[in-house]
C-alpha cells in the first residue's frame, strides 16, 4: 500500500520554512558574537568565504539526497548507499537523527529563555511586576515550565503536517521576523554609541586572519546556521517535488540566512555599544561578552534603561528570537518524526507525542546536569557531528551513491556539461577541505 506523502505546496514555502530552520538564534546570536569576537569583518569576510565554498555545496548535497529519495532521512541515506551496504547509510541516517535530538536537548532550553524573556515584558505591561522579574530571571523552576511549553509549540506545528503545519506557520513567522529586525536596527542605529558599534562589527582586523581558529569558528558557525548534518534538511529537501532547480534554491536559503545573520549583527554589536554609553561593562578580557550574559544580562539592563520604549523593544526582541527559535526546532523534530511515521508505520500524532518525550527527557538531563552536560552537548554537535554529517553526504554524493544520482548519470552530464564540474568540486575538492579544517579543529582541542 502505498501512501500519499504529505509536502511543501509551493517553492516560496518550501523557501520559507528551509530559510525557517536556518535562521535561528545561530544567527541572531551565534554569527554577531562570534564576529565581534573575531576581527569583525574579517570573521564576517571568511564566513562568506566558507558559506560559498562549503557550506552551501552540504547543504546541497543535504537537500539533494532527500530531494531524490523523497524519504525520511534514514531511508534516504539507506537507499543512496545501496552499492556499498543499506546498513551503512542506516546508521548513518540514525545517527543524524540522534544529532538532531541532542541539538534539540539545548536549544529548547534556551528557547525556552527567549520565550520567558518575551513573555516578561507583557507581565510588566499589564501590571504583574513580580511575575515580570520571576520570568526575567534564570531558576530551574523556570526551565521546568518553558523547556516544555517550547516543546508542546514545535510539538503543535509539527502535528499539523508538512503543510497545514510547517508550511503554513514558517511562511506566517519569516516576514514578521524580519520586520522585527528591520525596525530594531532602525531604532538601534539612532541611539548614541551605535556607531562605534558598526565599526567594530564592519572594519575588518585582518591581522586577525592568521588565526587558524578563526576559519574554524567560521565554519563550525556556517554549518549551524544553515542545519546543515542533522538531516532536517534532507527531510526538508525530500517534501520538495523532485529535480526541478533544486540548486537555485539552495542558493536562496544560503542567501536568506546570511542576509539575516548580517542583519542580526548590525542589531546586536551596535546594541552593546549602546550599553556601554549607558555605563554597562560589555568587555571582559579586551573580548565582547557573548554567552547567555550578552542576551539575557546586558540586553535586559539596558532595554530596562530606555524606559516605557524599551519594554516595547524587549517584547519585540525577544518575540523575535522565539519565533527564530520555533521555525529551527520544528525541522529538527520533524527528522525523527519523519522516520517513526515512515519506517516504523506511527501515525504523525502519535510520532510527535514520542519525539516531544524524548526531547523533553533529553533536555531536563541537561536542566538537571547542566553544568557538566549543557557546553559538553553544544561543542559536540558543533564539533563533530555536523563536519562529520557534513563529511559523509560529500562522500555519499560523490562516490558511494550511484542508482538515481543524475550527477552519476552519463546522459543527464553529457546534456548539461555544468553538471559534471559541480559533480567533482562535490566529489574532489569539498571532503579535502572540510577534512583539513576538521583535522585543524581536533588539533586545537
Ligand atoms: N540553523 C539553526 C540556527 O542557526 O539557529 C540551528 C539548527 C536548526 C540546526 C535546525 C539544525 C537543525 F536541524
């Protein structure tokens, strides 16, 4: 029997909701601080240079084994490596999906945090001051009741469908976050001490590009922020109608998510600049402060110092980073979702009622072991399992995947002769960079 697969209704969607997962609180926060903390411009040059090069061919090579399996990502990779063993992609398939809970483990806790902060400035507006202060500050109590309301909203979008679902609420979110952006730079660019900001963030310290980290911390950012070595963009890819100009959409999102993680820096380095007119310390050891001290300390102070307008810029910030936050985890929930309806016969209620317990599980072992588990967690699906997600679907493309791969087919190459360069830079050149840069990453550890 088969059954209808449910998919993305439209390219500007399918657009919508891969620029939804990508951008992120990876963007809005990871890619500013990471500049500022990297000779500014020059991080943002090699950024670029790393996204164009390798970033955006895995996400390519992501999207395209989802889009021609159209399967679930553990299928997906079985299917395409069929000539060497099934088991292989399996498991690699499998591990994917395990990456794709650890990342949800941490980052519904701190969207969890966005949402509290968000929630905050309403307390405030309608007169609950001391639930106002309660939601603004960290306690366990807090995560205990906004690490699952996150979960039960990605939980509520996901059970609607590839459609009705992801579709729908990816296209209603991207515009009004990027509104929200838009009229937070707008305001932050006026106020004094922003232009220091923009310098540091745009003025590229080139004696910086030495620095072996940095095109280390530049990748490791690019894979991030384009979801790329989960599988929630094959998973994606696969809801897409087959072929049809797959490469021009890449390009889209790749484009989509790097505009916006500019944009984010032009909102957050200038706002610490303006924080520090306004007296706070934003530097410790000559770095610009960037960990959740940046977000939920500096933020705060210095919305709380602007008076009514920045109740209004603290709700509008930090709706924006909720939002950000739901269009990232709702991919990442699909992958394994994805499997358990496909491979494993659950209906989609029942899949995301067992993932969402499983995430839930996962994140309150972090909640309750954080400081042993929560950085632990972050670094190794940063460092390891995205590059070597990535590293694998470059192998999977390029060699070991050969029935239905049209860049493997004589006929479809001879028609478009592009096709065959885009087939070795994937096969050749992308596993040799991506291994330098891993191995450089191992060693610095
Ligand atoms: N790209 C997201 C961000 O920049 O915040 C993070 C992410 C989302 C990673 C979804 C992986 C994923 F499947």
């Amino acid at each position: 029997m088969s059954i209808i697969r449910d998919s993305f209704h439209s390219r500007i969607g399918f657009v919508l909701a891969a620029a939804g997962s990508a951008i992120g609180l990876g963007n809005i926060w990871g890619f500013p601080t990471q500049a500022a903390n990297n000779g500014g411009g020059a991080f943002v040059f090699v950024y670029l240079m790393v996204t164009v090069l390798l970033a955006l061919p895995a996400l390519y090579a992501e999207m395209y084994i989802g889009n021609q399996a159209q399967k679930n990502p553990v299928s997906a990779l079985e299917d395409a490596c069929e000539g060497v063993s099934r088991n292989v992609g399996k498991y690699a398939g499998l591990f994917g999906l395990l990456g794709a809970i650890l990342m949800l483990s941490f980052y519904s806790i701190v969207a969890g945090w966005m949402l509290s902060h968000a929630l905050s400035p309403l307390a405030q507006l309608s007169g609950f001051d001391s639930v106002a202060t309660w939601l603004g500050e960290s306690s366990d109590l807090r995560n205990l009741i906004f690490t699952p309301i996150f979960i039960i909203l990605s939980a509520l979008v996901i059970k609607k469908g590839v459609h009705a679902g992801i579709e729908r609420w990816s296209s209603r979110l991207m515009p009004i976050l990027f509104l929200l952006l838009v009229a937070l730079i707008i305001y932050i660019l006026q106020q004094p001490g922003a232009s220091e900001g923009i310098e540091m963030y745009l003025v590229p310290d080139f004696s910086q590009l030495k620095d072996p980290n940095l095109i280390i911390a530049a990748m490791g950012q690019a894979f991030f922020s384009l979801s790329i070595g989960v599988g929630g963009m094959m998973v994606y890819g696969s809801y897409m109608k087959k072929g049809e100009g797959l490469g021009k959409l890449v390009v889209s999102i790749t484009a989509l998510d790097t505009l916006i993680a500019i944009l984010a820096g032009l909102l957050i380095i200038p706002t610490l600049f303006v924080a520090q007119h306004m007296g706070q310390e934003v530097f410790t050891n000559g770095q610009l402060i960037g960990g959740p001290q940046l977000i939920f300390s500096v933020l705060p102070t210095l919305f709380e110092s602007m008076g009514t307008v920045g109740v209004y810029i603290a709700l509008m910030f930090f709706s924006l980073m909720s939002m950000a936050a739901l269009t990232s985890t709702i991919s990442a929930t699909e992958v394994p979702v994805s499997y358990l309806l496909e491979s494993k016969g659950y209906s989609r209620g029942k899949a995301t009622l067992l993932v969402s317990i499983i995430v839930l599980a996962a994140c309150m072992t972090l909640v309750f072991n954080f400081d042993t588990l929560f950085d632990a967690v972050i670094s190794w699906v940063n460092t390891f399992q995205l590059p070597i997600m990535g590293l694998f679907y470059f192998i999977v493309v390029g060699w070991i995947w050969k029935r239905g791969n049209l860049l493997k087919d004589k006929a479809v190459i001879d028609a478009k002769p592009s096709l065959k360069l885009w087939g070795n830079y994937l096969r050749f050149v992308c596993p040799l960079l991506l291994t330098v840069v891993f191995v450089n990453t191992v060693m610095a550890m």
